[in-house]
C-alpha cells in the first residue's frame, strides 16, 4: 500500500504556505487523536481534511464524518485516500465562510475535530464557542503555545482574552503533546492537542453578549487598569466604572488579566444591571 506521502507525490500536490499544511501520518498518533474525540457511534465534523489521514481514523470509529476541505488540490488525493469510506461525505470551501446555524439544522449532535493552521485558530474556535448549539466537543490540533494560552488560568502570561471566552462555555485540557517531527513537511513548532468539552451553563450569566463585551475590555489594553479599559470600552465616567468594579468585589487598581472568568462574569452581571448593554 502507497504511503500518504508517495499519494500526494504522485498527484503533483505541492504544499502551500498560505493554508499552513503540515499533514500527520503517523498511523498510532491519527488514532489516538480519534480516540481523543470520542466519536464512537456518533458524528464527526473535521476542518481540514487535508489528505484524509485523520478523515479516515475518525471514520472508522463515527457513524458519519462530515469533512471540509478549502483546497481543491488535494481533490485526486482525497479520492485515492476516502476511497474505502463510505461514511465520509467531503465537502471542499472554507469553512470560516460557513452558516453554523444553518449546517447544525442538518447535524446531529456532533463532535469536532481538526488540525488547525495558526491563521484560522482563534477564527474558528470562536465560531463554535459563540455560535454552536449542537457542538459536544472540539478536539483540535493547534500550536503547542496556542494550547497553553486556550487552557491558561487567570493572572499568568499565557491568559488572556480568548481563554476567557472559551471558559464561558468549554473546559478546556491538553490531551496530548505532540512533536514536530510526527508531520509532514515538519513545522518550526511543536503542536499540542487540545480538547474543548461544553457544558451547559457552566459560568451563568446574564447576557453572554456582555460577557463578550466585558471580556474584550478587560484585555484592551494589559498595560491600563481595568477601570480605565471600562471606561473607554462602556463610556463609563471614572466614578461609573469605580462603582462597577466595586459591586463585582474587584480591586479597584486591578488589571483584566487577574481576574478569573467567574469574576468577569460577575463584573459582566453587575454592567448588565447597570443598563451598560
């Protein structure tokens, strides 16, 4: 049997900067990150499927894998690689471009998982975590810094605003540590595989949007207190933002970067009171 690599060599692939392909062929490692996802019996939405290694590993565990692919050159590799999958419905476009709302309307509770350039990271993370519904899990391949700032605790350098976001609706955990030496062609990194699990209202708040809002303030500037970034992000004279942070329990000299996500949500409660929305 061809190996991935001789595959994409025979097809004249070449590797393009632009979408960050560095591709995993290592058989255990493919499915021990399938494993990871959990989709046994279930649905499985890859980003990414590059040429199908991972497609084919979470295949042969999901019921249906729904993989999406933007670059229309691995089309032939593809065709070679799915061939014995019957279950895989492949679609290529970019998926940043995709109506979430629209495509859970046709899903069953799924499960996603991917292998992600550093460009389209954060993008795609956040679209799930503000708009998914249906979503159980994301398990993503990302740059090991990346995970480290996903799974950051409040008041460390790796903290910071979409650590914050996730942890709204995700517990985040790296399963796996993965060198740079297991892709093809090798990255200038190491990767790290991360493992965003939701839970129904993990952190209550009263309007997620102000959450959000509360958030983005925080971290607008780490070198400003926090009650100057509320001043400039809600309008809030100093006076409106000393009361704020004062009925949230908060220092009033501290910075958004100390504050834990249940803190911000409580500061987000009390501007949602306010009227601040």
């Amino acid at each position: 049997m061809e190996s991935t690599r001789e595959i994409l060599q025979r097809n004249g692939f070449f590797f393009k900067k632009k979408f960050g392909q560095n591709f995993i062929t290592d058989e255990n490692l493919l499915a021990a990150i399938a494993e990871d996802a959990g989709v046994a019996g279930g649905t499985a939405l890859e980003i990414g499927a590059g040429a199908g290694t991972l497609t084919r590993a979470l295949a042969a565990r999901a019921k249906e894998v729904l993989a999406y692919e933007i670059d229309e050159k691995l089309r032939p590799v593809l065709a070679e690689t799915l061939q014995n999958c019957p279950n895989v419905r492949l679609i290529f476009g970019d998926f940043l471009r995709v109506d979430l709302a629209e495509l859970e309307k046709t899903l069953p509770p799924y499960t996603v998982a991917a292998n992600l350039p550093y460009y389209i990271t954060t993008p795609l993370i956040m679209k799930f975590i503000e708009g998914a519904k249906k979503a159980k899990a994301l398990v993503v391949m990302v740059q090991d810094d990346v995970a480290k700032r996903f799974c950051a605790t409040a008041d460390t350098p790796e903290y910071g605003a979409v650590t914050a976001a996730i942890a709204l609706r995700a517990r985040a955990e790296i399963v796996r540590h993965v060198p740079r030496r297991m892709f093809y062609p090798v990255p200038n990194v190491d990767s790290a595989v991360v493992k965003l699990t939701f839970e129904e209202n993990r952190i209550p708040v009263k309007d997620a949007d102000m959450y959000r809002r509360t958030v983005r303030a925080a971290f607008l500037s780490r070198r400003k207190t926090l009650e100057n970034n509320l001043m400039t992000a809600f309008s809030l004279p100093r006076e409106g933002a000393k009361a704020a942070l004062a009925a949230a329990g908060v220092p009033e000299h501290a910075r958004g970067e100390t504050l834990s996500p249940e803190r911000l949500a409580r500061l987000a409660d009390v501007l949602c009171e306010q009227g601040k929305g």
